[in-house]
C-alpha cells in the first residue's frame, strides 16, 4: 500500500485525470454510504469511487458511519481517515483541480462533507453529492471556500 505522506506533493496523480473520472459520476444518486457509480453516492462514496478507478482496491474497509459523522463526540473520522490515505497539502492555499477539500459545515461541528475540486468556464468548481441531490459540480464560491478546513492529493499510483 502506499504511504501518503511518504509522497512528495510533485508524486500525485494528474488533476485533470481526476477531475475527469469525478465528472463520470454527476448524476449519480444520493444514497448515504454507497459508492456505486451510476446508482448511488454520498460525498465519500464519490471519493471511494474515484480511488478504485484510480488504483483498485480501497485502502481499508469503510466502517458503517451515521451522516451526522460522530459530529455529536466531536470525533474528526473523516479527516483522520482522508491523512491515512491522501496527500496532505498546506492551508492556507488555492485548490487546483483534482484536488479533495474537506468542508467544515458548522463552526461548532466537526469536517464531514468532501468534495473534488474542478475547474468550470476557468472558474473554480468542486464535484460532490450531498443529501437530496446527486452527485453534481457546483461553483467553489466564496461561502465555499470559507468552510475548507484540509486540502488533499490523491497519491501516484500504478493500477
């Protein structure tokens, strides 16, 4: 398996390949913990998604998980979890495309929506899925941006 943060920020895979395969699942449904392109996705189920397509297997088994994501206990999962197997790049900085945001909904709550960052008209972008939609590119406008708490690469990696 690949250590992430053994990588340096130049061994990460191409941005706009990302982007590409993210953009092969707008339109995929809603559904809370599903990963399957075409039927059903939350915000990780798209990551998860375009890790297969990017290396195969997923690094480890994802745990049942609530859509409050333990916001309750404070517990940051899904950020831990993002340090496990992406490349951590430095806040403050501008997301380039193919890059994973991690959003901070509330500022008393902890980071549970995630998304990848694209480029739409030569405006900032990121494609996610969120309850009630499917998986979509929305404009990284500035509310947006206020709420990225971590900035991550996928590492290179050979299928």
């Amino acid at each position: 398996m690949v250590d992430p943060q053994a990588m340096s920020v130049g061994a990460v895979e191409d941005g706009a390949r990302i982007v590409g395969l993210a953009r092969g699942w707008i339109g995929t449904s809603y559904r809370h913990q599903a990963s399957v392109k075409g039927a059903g996705a939350d915000c990780l189920g798209l990551v998860r998604g375009v890790w297969r397509e990017l290396f195969g297997e997923e690094p480890e088994a994802v745990p049942g998980y609530t859509q409050d994501w333990s916001e309750a206990a404070g517990d940051e999962r899904l950020w831990r979890a993002a340090e496990r197997h992406l490349v951590r790049l430095e806040l403050p900085g501008t997301p380039g495309p193919g890059e994973v945001v991690l959003f901070r909904m509330r500022a008393a709550g902890v980071a549970k929506h995630l998304g990848i960052v694209a480029e739409r008209d030569g405006r900032p972008s990121f494609i996610h899925a969120y309850s009630g939609h499917s998986v979509l590119e929305s404009a990284l406008s500035d509310p947006w941006r206020k709420r990225i708490v971590a900035r991550f690469a996928f590492p290179q990696g050979v299928r």
